[in-house]
C-alpha cells in the first residue's frame, strides 16, 4: 500500500531512511494500515477513471468572467466576540 508520511520517523527501514514528511512509501498493508492508524501516514489514494465521459480539464475550466490572474481579496478583519456571560460574572467569595 502507498502511503504518505504525515510525520518525520528517525532511522531506518530494510537500510533505507524512512521518508521525509510528506513523502511517500510503498509498505506491506498491514504495516501501513499501523501507521494509518498511529496518525503517521495517511494512504495515497489513487486516482479514479473518469465515468462520465467528459473530456479532461473541462471540469476544471474558471466560471466565465472571473480572472484567475487577478489577486484575491484581502480577507475581511477578524473581530472577536464577547462571551458568555456566565464566564464573565464574577465569582462570590465565601467568608471563611
């Protein structure tokens, strides 16, 4: 199974250094089903045949009238909002 490495593992396997972060390996299943499920890699999936019969990059064409050249819109300005009030009544104090 191939998978992609989700973090760096120090040493070696049969000899070789395990991958870099992001890289890929080829491993038995059942060890990479391990690292899948330790959170260290995650499986390359690959990729499905096209069914619809639609010719390639036809899906990925830009809506009419958008510019894929122009620069994005700065992201509007994040404003934090107030809390619950119950976290921000004061607790009583007891007399001891």
């Amino acid at each position: 199974m191939r998978v992609r490495m989700k973090i760096k593992i120090s040493g070696t396997r049969d000899g070789q250094d395990w991958p870099d972060k992001g890289g890929e390996i080829t491993l038995p299943d059942d060890e990479a089903e391990q690292l899948m499920r330790y959170g260290a890699a995650e499986a390359m999936n690959e990729p499905e045949p096209d069914t619809t019969g639609e010719d390639e990059g036809e899906s990925e064409q830009e809506p009419e009238g958008t510019d894929p050249e122009a620069t994005p819109e700065e992201p509007a300005e994040e404003t934090a909002t107030a809390p619950d009030s119950a976290e921000t009544r004061p607790r009583s104090r007891r007399k001891a």
